[in-house]
C-alpha cells in the first residue's frame, strides 16, 4: 500500500470539513467531506465550487533549452505556446503510448511549470532534457486551489486588481494579487464549466482558501472532495490517466488532435505514426440503461461476442439521471447509437454508444 508522505497546508481544513482522507499520489486528499458529493456537482454547475488539487505533481524547468527539453517530451508543438499560455497534452513513450498527461505553462524568460498527475511526466522531461542547457526541478512547494463553475470569475474578479475576466482559456497571469496574497491564476480545470486554478505558496493556500470561502458561500460556492469530481469529467467528457489513458496511443482514446504532427522529433514519434491505422481499440461512451453506475470493468457484448470492457469509474449523475461510462471496444464497432449488451453480477443489461461530452461543456 502506498504510504502518505506528502502534505497539503490545507490537510487540517480538509478535517474540519470532515474530510475522509485518502491516499493520492502520496498525499491525503478528501474523498467526501460532510456535504453530499451531489450538492457541490449542483454548486459547480449553478454556482462554483472550490478543490484542493495539491496532490498533483508539479515540476520547473528553465533554461535557454528548457523548450527544447520540454518539446521533445510533448506530442504537441511546444515552440508556439506563448508566455501567459498553456497547452494540455500527452507524453508517450518510445513504444508510441500514453505515460501520462498534463499542462505546460510558459512562464515566460525560459521559465516553465508543468502539471500532471501521477505519471511518469517529470521523469521523461528529465530524459529529454540530458546533454541540454536547462534544469529540470521537481516543485514540491506550489498548492493548487482549483475554482470552477459560472460564479468563480465574479468571486475572483471582486478580488483582484487584475481583470481575471479578460483571460482567455488556458492563459494565465505569472503572478497577481488574491485577497492579499501573492498567486499565479490560469483559466484551466476539470469540470467543464468555466474556472480558474490558483497556484501559490502554503501559507498563501490557506488564506486563500479562508477567503474563498468567507465570500464564495454567500454566492452558493462549497467547498468540494473528489467524489463530486467524477461525474462532473464524466458529464464533460474528460479523461482520467489512471482509468482511461493506461499505455494506449492517442489514437485509440481520441488524442489524435494533440499530435502536431509538423512539429520536429519527440519521444515515441516513430512508433506513434506507424500505430496509425492499426488501433487495437477505440474509446467510446456509453449511456447505460441502468439506474446506478456500473462497477467497472465488465465486459462487453454485441450478438454474444465480447467486442470491449468498460472502464473503471463510471458514474452515475443525478443532473442528468443518466448511467455513464467510457469503454474501449474493437475498432470495427459501428459508432455512435450502437446498441450494447454489458456483463453484470446482476446479468445482463444494454447501453448505447452516445457521443462525448454529454454535457454542454462552458469552459470559454
């Protein structure tokens, strides 16, 4: 079992709001607090709601090559990310498949900040980055304070002396004022609603979060544990590494737009074009017709012929009273409204393969 060796400044607010903490990357983090997981899903949709995303891992690299490291670690053009800018995208390894995923931000001055999860990004960074003139650091210090939903830019912008409102989608500002405190706010989440994350330091995290608090509640913003998260990215057709992106290419989980495929050399280049074509699977979703969320994992048929597996974390969402899941089914599998059979403990039930998102995603 992997042990808890990191903390968060905010593990004792996490408790006080009854935080059932559970390991993450090496950090406690709250699967529920005291609130229902489906009322902070409400509040991010109607109003805004408020996550200590901490526990993903965060790494600097600078220096006249700190592009050029990044670039080659990165299927997307790297080179046309501008300073205040930030691009989501996959590394792969020399195999062609997804190690892990994440954001790249231009800091500006050969100063950049990468964010992911609990992959292998930082380490193939530092590969691509031997022999070149740049450091890469791992960030151990950076909290992350993610605020989403229709209100968190009216939260924000009252107060900031910056215009919040003016960043576009996946711009930041390098460094302004919240509630006092020194912080780096980019136009990014998780949620598929508008919203903003904040990156400061641990003294600054906790203020912070007081403060978004003390206003947000008012304006019906809760504070939210990672239950509530889950159908939320289902909603928004948003994937998950460790349930969706398990050393596929991207071609077989709908990434193919993130492959720049002008852009020069980077790890897996080779292997990944000569994948095209030749996916073992295709990623779909799937509207089940049940009143609960499948298990995860079961597998599925058409005319008695096992043609996929459902992936772990399905959801059920009571917004929009619907059984969702992805799955990764054969490619010859005809697209969306084909008619499935799933394999459950309690029998057999059907789904069909519907297109993603589900929800009407408001990021911009």
């Amino acid at each position: 079992m992997t042990q808890i060796t990191r903390t968060s400044a905010l593990t004792a607010r996490h408790i006080d709001l009854g935080g059932d903490l559970q390991e993450y990357i090496r950090m406690g983090v709250p699967l529920t607090y005291n609130t229902d997981p489906k009322e902070e899903h409400d509040a991010i949709r109607e109003a805004a709601g408020m996550y200590d995303f901490t526990a993903f891992l965060k790494f600097r690299v600078s220096g006249p090559d700190a592009a050029k490291a990044l670039d080659h670690a990165v299927t997307f053009d790297v080179n046309k990310i501008k300073p205040g800018q930030s691009k989501y995208g996959p590394y792969l390894r020399e195999t062609g498949v997804i190690c892990d995923d994440g954001i790249v931000f231009n800091l500006g001055n050969d100063q950049w900040l990468g964010c992911h999860g609990d992959g292998c990004a930082r380490a193939m960074v530092e590969l691509s980055a031997e022999g070149l003139d740049c450091v890469v650091e791992y960030d151990y210090w950076t909290h992350l304070i993610s605020l989403q939903g229709p209100k968190a830019v009216e939260l924000l912008d009252a107060h900031s002396p910056d215009d919040i409102a003016a960043l576009d989608y996946f711009t930041h500002l390098n460094e302004t004022e919240l509630f006092g405190c020194k912080v780096m706010i980019s136009r990014t989440g998780f949620s598929g609603e508008r919203g903003y994350e904040i990156m400061c330091g641990p003294d600054q995290a906790v203020t912070v979060w007081d403060s978004i608090l003390e206003y947000g509640r008012p304006m019906g913003m809760l504070p939210c544990a990672v239950e509530s998260v889950f159908p939320l990215r289902m909603e928004a057709g948003l994937l998950w590494r460790r349930f969706d992106l398990m050393e596929n290419t991207p071609w077989e989980v709908n990434m193919g737009w993130s492959v720049d495929r002008n852009k020069g050399d980077f790890r897996g280049k080779e292997a990944l074009m000569a994948a095209e074509g030749k996916e073992r699977y295709k990623l779909v979703g799937l509207d089940v017709d049940i009143t609960e969320a499948l298990k995860g994992g079961e597998k599925i048929f058409v005319n008695g012929e096992q043609v996929g597996q459902v992936h772990d974390k399905p959801v059920w969402t009571h917004r929009m009273n619907k059984s969702l899941a992805l799955a990764h089914v054969i490619p010859e599998l005809k697209p969306v409204g084909t008619k499935l059979e799933i394999q459950r403990e309690q029998g057999m039930c059907t789904a069909t393969v519907v297109k993603f998102p589900v929800y009407d995603i408001k990021t911009r």
